[in-house]
C-alpha cells in the first residue's frame, strides 16, 4: 500500500510545486500569517507587472486599494479563525498604476501558519457587472420615467419587471407582481383577454398592437392601447415578452367624436372640401357630396390641385383670394364652374374660410351646384329682357301704373309722344298727364277697369310743352301685386297716317307688280306731295350719276349728312321774297344712299309727322323698287339658265362618251343617247334609282363613296352591259358647304382605243427592230470602213513618194487633194467608231466621283494644258451615277475643245463648276473662247456638224455629238450658251445619287 507524505507542504518535494506553480494560469500563492508572499507562481507577474522578488519583499497590503485594505484585513482574520475564504474580491496595484480586481479562494491555516491562495483576476468580469448595474438603474430610471404602463413577463407569463404607474395602476409593488401572472392581479375576463393576446403575439413573434380595457382598483375602467413586443436573450432566444400600454380613453372619445363629425360631414348633402395653400391649393380632404359633384373618387380627387378642375385659376388668381380669406372674418364667397369628369363645367358657389391646425393653414368650405339658380336667375332675366324688348319694341306707348293711378313704369315710346323722360314718367300719376279728364274721373275710371277686367277707349294727353295729343288707351287690370294696371297708349294721328299709308303701300305695288318703274316713282311723288300737304315733289335715284338742273342744293346736303333735311320758311326765302319750303330725304339701301325723295311749297312749316310720313313713304318705294329690280333681274336670270341648260343639252348630246347625271339618291336626273346605248336601256330609265350599270347596287355604293373615281370593265365583265371594253369615271357634286348631292358618271368605249394601243405597239416593235439593223449597220460601218481607208492613205503616199519626181505640178495637186480627202475619211470613220462607242455601256451605273475623273481630264490633257497656258478653275462636283470611262470621254471632249477653239493671242480660262438642282446636278465647262452664234448652237450636236472656222483645226465634228449621247443616255440633257467673255458655256444636267 502506498504511504501518504504527511509532511508539511513547504517541504514536500520543490519539482513537484514548482511545476504546478508554473504551468497554473490563475494566481497562486503561498502567504504567511504575517502578510508576506512566502511564494507566488509566474502568472503573478504577467498580470501585475511586478517581478516576484518584489512582490514577496514586501507587504501585500501594500499592493491593495486603499479601500479594499480594512476589508482584506478583516478576511485574514477570519481565515485565521478557521473560516475559508471564497470569492472575496478585492484591488491590486500593478505596475502601470492601474488596479486590477482579484477574486480569492484560500484554504485554512496549516500547522505551519502558511496560508494556500488561488486568485483570479476578474477586473473584466467585475466591471461588465458594474455596466450592468448601472444599465439597470438606467433602464429602471427610463421606465419609471415613462407615464404609460411598463411591464415585462416571461414565457409563462408571468411578471419579472414593471415600472412605477404600471405598479400604481394594480395597486402592488413590484416585488409583490414578480413571480404572479394576470390571473393574480385582474379580473377573469381580462386576465383571459390578455393571456390571448400574450399567446397570439408569442406564436407569431411579431409585435402586436391591440386595444384593451383595464379596469382600475378602484372598479372605473379605462381604454389602453397596448403594444407588445418579444423579449430575447443575447442569442436571440425568446425570453418573454415587453408591454407598454397607453391610456387613450379620452383620445378615443375625441376621436369617437371626430369620426361622428367626420360621418356627418361626410354624409352631408353639402359638398365639403378643404386644401392646403402651402402644398399648391391641393384638395387633402372631400366628402361623398364632392365626389358626387365633380363625378371622381375620392382617390382622385385627394392631392389633386384646384387648377385641375378650374384651369382659370392662376397661381397669382389663388394667392390673392386666399389673402382675401386671411383678412376676413367672414367666409368668401367666389362663383366659378369646376370641370367634371365628363369634361362639362358646372358651375359652382365657393365658400371659402381659413381653418389653422397643427401649425398649418387649410382652406375649408362648402361647394354649392348652383346650375339651378343661374337657370332660373337666366330665366328671370330673360324674362326681364322679353318684357323689356315687348314693351320697347312696340311704336305704341305703354304704362305699368298701381291700384292707386301711381305709374310705375313706362317705355320709350310713350316718352317720345310725350317729350318726358321715363325717369319723370315714373314719378308721375295718371291726372298728370290726362288732359280731358280730372283726378276723380279718373279714381272712377280705375274702379271700372279693375271691376271689367279691361276697357278701350279714346282720350287726350298733354305734352310736357303744353301742347294736347289725342291717344286711344286699351288698359288690362291684373291681381299681380296687389292689383296692377297694363297700358297701351296709341297716337291717334298715327294710327289714322298709318291706315293711310297701308293703302298707299297697296296702290304702290299694284303699280309695281306692272313692272313700271317711272309710273311707280310718279305715284310715290304724288302721295308724299298729298300726305304732306306740298305742292311740289321729286324722286329720283342716285345712280343716275347727277341730278336735275332744278333740284335744289339741299339734296346734296341730305346724301351728305345721310337724314332728313328741312328748310322752313326762315330759311328758304327766295330773292323775290317768296317763302319756299322745303324737306329732303335720303333712300337707304344696302349698298348706301340709292335715292332721294323731297317736297316743297307746303302751306306751313314742315314738322316731324311729316318727315315720319316720307320715311315711310320711302321705305315703300324702296321695297318695292327692289321688288321690281330683283323680279327683272330674276326673269334675265331665268332667261340665262334656260339658255345654259341648252346649251348643256346639247353638249351632252354631241359628247362622245355616253354621260349622266344622278341626285344624292341614286335617281338617273340626265342622260344623253350614248349613255343609254351603252348601258342598253333607254330614255324611260330617267327619275328611277340606278343600281349599277347591270343591277350591281354595291358599284354605285363605290361610285358615292369616292370624290372621283375610275375604273375600267372589260367586255366579258358581268356589270357591263355593253360588252365593249368601258371606261367608267365619276365626280361628285357637292354644294357650297361640301355635302354631296350627286355624282356625274361618265363612260367611254376604249374599243377604238385599244385599236390603236394595238398598232402603236407594232408601231414601237418595227422601230425596234429598224433602230436594232442601223446600230448594227453603223457598227459594221464604223469598224469594217477603217481597214479600207488606212490602205487607201497608205497606197496614195506611196505613190507620191515613188512619183515624186515625175510628175508636174498639176497631177501634184491632185495626188495632194487624193490624200487630204483619204485622211479626212480616216479621220471621219474612227470619229464614227467613237461615237459608236460612247453609246454602248459595258458595265451597270456605279457612283462616280466626277472630281476624281475631272482630275484624271486635266491630267491627259496636260500637255496642251501646258501648251497653251491655260487657266483652269475646277470647283467641287460631287458624285453621280454612271459610267467612269463614259464621263471620262465626255469631260475630254468639252475641255479639249475649250482648249482647241481659244482666241488667237489669248490665254484660254476654263471653268468647270456645278449645281445641285434636287435629284440632279447642273454641270457648267465655260471658256473665252471664239464663242458660238447662237444659230448654230443647237445643230453642233449632231454628226459631223462642225462651224466654218473649224476647217482648220482638224475638228471631225464628232465631239459634241459624242457628248450629247452619254448624257442622254444617263438621263439628262446638254445645250450651250454664251457668256459675258463672249466665249461659250456648255451645260449639262446628270443624275445625283
């Protein structure tokens, strides 16, 4: 059995302790009684930063916070009591000056005195203890501090914390809530209801919200909102859950109001409405009645700016009003149509006031549809403006007068007869004005109109000048206000001229319907001379160009100012001291002053019953004149149209298509015998509906359906009738507004026709073929000729040569002009080869740089350039479509002859230029040279045409011609003209790409 060492530890073997001391972590001491370190392990000096001689030379009391000495202390002693020491935290000083907490466990004393400590330094630990601490002093201050009902509970529910309302709401401290549920502390209906919400939010783990009622105490219940949350651990573990509940009793009861006032108004038959001025006048609230007015939802409607619905309202238009509402006490009033979603405007009566809430300003008010009452606003007025206009219109007088002979309104009219104002009229009674009866005679009157209904009689008025009219009075008593009097007053005077005039009117147009023109303006002169009293008259029209040698001046003067003018016997004296007077007056027509009519010699002076009675007068001569002039003009009109329908008849007769004419429905008007003979009916189909030419109704439906149309039927179609080839053409007939009224139909026989197309075509294939044999044949000629003329210059020079010597100088001659007309042909036939050439494309067009080939020109023709000093000016060309070598040849020949044809002694200058002239271009070559006739200018394109001073200069008069028939065949055309140099320009048009 193995033996226990019962020695003392300090003795026991040192490699054992030394190696536990120095592979521990922790702090490890052995310490006397005394307070001195007897040993320590190296972890000592990592944590306080001391060497271990210095730790075990003095005191550890030394090393200890001052406050935690006494402390320290006291536990030593009672470790030397026997107790053990566990978990007692005290302060040691390491070596940066810094205190580090250390937490102990030591056994007893041995029998050596020597005390076995372990120390750990828990400074981290101990200070997230102190965070925490005051973490929750904090968080216990927050939640004291919070006025709603804090608590927490955990996942059975029952409370760990709360705050001190939530203590004071139950009625317990906190203490007494911890470990309880709601079962404890609250009715069982509520504790249920709270257990459900608890359960809900658990499972979901999402915050929930709900409202609930708490009862009190005290037994008087209140509304919480109460929001309840998850509570988790540091690892996201569910822990229980955190309430915070809010008393919204009295929030609730507002807002139970503001909803009852919000349905109110929101059911209202009003249309209510409010917006904010700061966010543009936006609409932010409008109720059922609003929606209804303007046809949106209230979706729509909401944000929407008040411009939308009324596009007059400018911005500048809004901040006036609403400066209007801000200083008002009272609401604003604004009448405006808002459009609605139907696009129509109804107008509407705004009221408008300002309403200050939450620190902004709103417009509210109401909207009031006030279609109705404009209608019937417009109808009052219409009303009105039909009383008015009845009682003006009329030449009668008329009065409104009470049950008391009070006039209460009176027209125009009768303030004319009258010479008073209407204003006066209206402030006068009837015995005012009554010139034949008194004041009681007329209360009697009164009396019997209001018990008659209506009476008729005659009477006298006096003028505000004095003076008495007769008048005929027709009164119509009404209930209306308290009885009301309905007055037609009436000019006897003028009813009796006004008879008299009719039967003039009527012994007038007898004489007019005679077409009697003078007879006419004879009768007018002798009534005007009758009605007036006068013993002279005269009528007379304008456009006679001047007047009688007897009429006076005064006519003149009336077509001058255009009225009446008179001339009594005042102002009319004569030289011999007769009295002479007279009353002009011009005829008005629509195109001015047509006539004028006069009279003179009356007895007394003229007045304005009489220049009233030669206004009539000349209105009907007038009319009547008119009548007369419009009936002649009318019977010259007929006469004009019978003759334009002849002449029509018998152009649609002699027209060498068939021809007719159909009204908007579809009936047959006109035809002319060739119409009938190619759609093979016959004059009796005229006044019927046509449908088509072989009863085909949906061809006419085309034929009114087009402005004009054509088409062509062959023989074999089954809608032509005439089974000839037919060309039919329609036009439609519309009126000045452009509605249609009917169409012309026209139809051609294109038999003789397509007997021509026929021979053209054959026509066209022998020129065909003719052109084919003469290209063919100066191909041959252009080509085969050479062979025979090169031999005949060859043999001719030989000859001279080996003759040379022998003959005389005639046969010399000769043999010089054999040679000279030998090269010539020579010449001649390779020009022809050329030109032969230049008219046969070899390859398809492709784009041409034309600067490109005009620089490839100038660059052949550098040598007689050089020679002849020439000047050239080549501006940009472009680019064009053809054929590269065709227009090489054709810019050779132009410059070459610019260059061979210069003036004697003259530098020649050559300009070459171009134009764009929409899809082609216009090319120029302009030299100073000899120039070109103008006779002779348009033959130099043909073949071998040349100018008499070209003999010389070995032209073929090939060159041009050359010219002209690339550019032809490239689509364009070549002609020459002069220039200010007296040289010759030459140009040409050719395609653009």
């Amino acid at each position: 059995m193995n033996k226990v060492d019962t020695r003392p530890a300090a003795s026991r073997p040192k490699p054992q302790i030394d190696s536990f001391f120095d592979l521990s972590l922790d702090l490890l001491c052995i310490a006397n009684t005394q307070g001195r370190f007897v040993r320590l392990s190296r972890s000592w000096e990592c944590v306080l930063g001391y060497p271990l001689a210095d730790l075990m030379a003095a005191s550890f009391l030394d090393f200890v916070h001052p406050d935690d000495q006494a402390n320290t202390l006291s536990v030593l002693q009672a470790h030397a009591d026997g107790e053990r020491v566990s978990n007692f935290i005290n302060r040691y000083r390491a070596s940066d000056g810094q205190y580090h907490s250390l937490a102990w466990r030591a056994s007893t004393v041995d029998g050596d005195g020597l005390i076995f400590a372990v120390a750990r330094d828990v400074t981290d630990e101990h200070q997230v203890l102190h965070d925490l601490a005051e973490e929750r002093a904090r968080l216990r201050a927050v939640m004291d501090s919070i006025a709603d009902l804090v608590f927490i509970k955990d996942r059975d529910f029952r409370y760990i914390g709360c705050n001190r309302p939530f203590e004071a709401f139950t009625g317990h401290a906190e203490h007494d809530l911890v470990g309880g549920d709601d079962f404890d502390f609250f009715p069982t209906d509520e504790a249920h209801s709270f257990r459900q919400n608890d359960s809900a939010m658990l499972r979901s783990m999402a915050p929930r919200r709900n409202e609930e009622w708490l009862t009190y105490p005290d037994g008087h219940k209140r509304l919480f909102d109460t929001q309840k949350v998850p509570l988790r651990d540091v690892f996201g573990q569910v822990m229980g859950l955190v309430g915070v509940s809010r008393d919204i009793t009295e929030q609730a009861q507002l807002r139970g109001e503001v909803d009852f006032l919000g349905a109110m108004v929101n059911h209202s038959r009003e249309a209510v409405y409010c917006l904010s001025p700061s966010q543009d006048f936006a609409i932010t609230y409008a109720n059922r009645a609003t929606c209804a007015l303007l046809g949106l939802s209230r979706r729509e409607i909401l944000s929407s700016p008040l411009t939308r619905f009324d596009p007059t309202m400018t911005r500048d238009w809004l901040d006036r009003v609403w400066m209007r509402i801000k200083s008002s006490d009272h609401p604003v009033l604004i009448e405006t149509q808002l459009r609605a979603a139907d696009g129509k405007f109804v107008p509407v009566e705004i009221s408008a006031s300002r309403l200050h809430h939450e620190d902004e300003e709103y417009v509210v008010g109401w909207l009031h549809d006030i279609s109705s009452r404009q209608a019937a606003e417009q109808q009052l007025r219409e009303r009105e403006a039909l009383y008015r206009a009845s009682i003006e219109a009329t030449i009668d007088g008329f009065w409104q007068v009470d049950s008391g002979g009070r006039i209460v309104d009176a027209n125009s009219a009768y303030a004319r007869l009258s010479g008073y104002s209407v204003a006066e009229l209206c402030t006068m009674r009837i015995h005012d004005l009554e010139a034949a009866e008194n004041g009681l005679d007329t209360e009697k009157r009164i009396s019997l109109i209001a018990a008659q209904g209506a009476l008729l009689f005659e009477s006298q008025h006096r003028r505000k000048d004095g003076s008495i009219w007769e008048v005929e009075v027709n009164v119509l008593h009404s209930d209306l206000s308290g009885g009301r009097f309905f007055v037609y007053l009436r000019d006897l005077r003028r009813r009796r001229r006004a008879d008299t005039l009719l039967k003039v009117r009527l012994h007038l147009a007898e004489v007019g319907r005679r077409g009697d023109m003078d007879g006419l303006l004879h009768e007018v002169t002798l009534a005007a001379q009758r009605l007036t009293a006068s013993t002279t008259g005269f009528f007379q029209f304008t456009d006679a160009g001047n007047f009688n040698d007897d009429l006076p001046d005064i006519c003149g003067e009336a077509l001058r100012c255009g009225r009446p003018v008179i001339r009594n016997a005042e102002q009319a004296m004569g030289e011999d001291g007769s009295l002479h007077r007279l009353m002009v007056l011009p005829v008005v027509d629509e195109t001015g002053f047509a006539a004028v009519i006069g009279v003179g010699d009356k007895a007394s002076d003229y007045d304005d019953a009489d220049v009233a009675i030669l206004l009539e007068l000349a209105d009907i001569a007038r009319d009547i004149a008119n009548w007369v002039r419009a009936e002649q003009a009318r019977q010259s009109l007929s006469a004009a149209l019978a003759q334009t329908a002849h002449q029509w008849s018998v152009a649609m007769e002699n027209f060498e298509g068939g021809i007719a004419v159909l009204d908007k429905d579809r009936r047959l008007l006109r035809g002319n015998a060739a119409f009938f003979s190619l759609t093979a009916s016959s004059i009796d189909r005229i006044g019927t509906v046509m449908r088509g030419l072989a009863g085909n109704v949906a061809a006419v439906d085309v034929w009114f359906a087009a402005d004009t149309l054509e088409i062509v039927l062959e023989a074999d179609d089954p809608a032509n009738p005439s089974h000839r080839p037919l060309e039919v053409r329609t036009a439609s007939i519309r009126d000045v507004d452009g509605a249609g009224q009917g169409v012309v139909l026209s139809l051609y026989d294109l038999t003789r026709l397509r007997e021509q197309e026929r021979r053209l075509e054959q026509t066209i294939g022998e020129l065909t073929r003719s052109n084919a044999e003469l290209e063919r044949f100066g191909q041959v000629a252009a080509h085969d000729l050479q062979e025979p003329t090169r031999r005949q210059v060859l043999f001719a020079q030989l000859l001279q040569r080996k003759l040379a010597g022998i003959l005389d100088d005639e046969s010399r001659q000769y043999l010089d002009f054999l040679i000279s007309d030998a090269l010539r042909m020579r010449d001649m036939v390779r020009a022809l080869n050329v030109y032969h050439q230049a008219g046969q494309s070899v390859r398809p067009p492709e784009c041409v740089d034309l600067d490109r080939v005009v620089a490839d020109v100038l660059a052949t023709l550098a040598a007689e350039i050089d020679g002849s000093h020439a000047q050239l000016c080549v501006s940009a060309l472009g680019e064009t479509r053809g054929e590269r070598s065709r227009l090489h040849l054709l810019f050779v020949n132009l410059v070459s002859n610019a260059l061979k044809f210069r003036r004697p002694g003259m530098a020649p200058r050559i300009a070459v230029s171009a134009e764009d002239c929409g899809d082609q271009v216009l090319l120029s070559v302009v030299d100073n040279g000899i120039g070109i006739p103008e006779e002779y200018r348009g033959d130099l394109f043909t073949l071998f045409r040349r100018l008499g001073s070209e003999a010389g200069l070995g032209s073929t008069g090939m060159g041009l011609a050359q010219c002209r028939r690339i550019v032809e065949d490239l689509g364009g055309r070549i002609w020459i003209e002069g220039n200010e140099q007296d040289g010759s320009t030459v140009k040409f048009t050719l395609p653009r790409l």
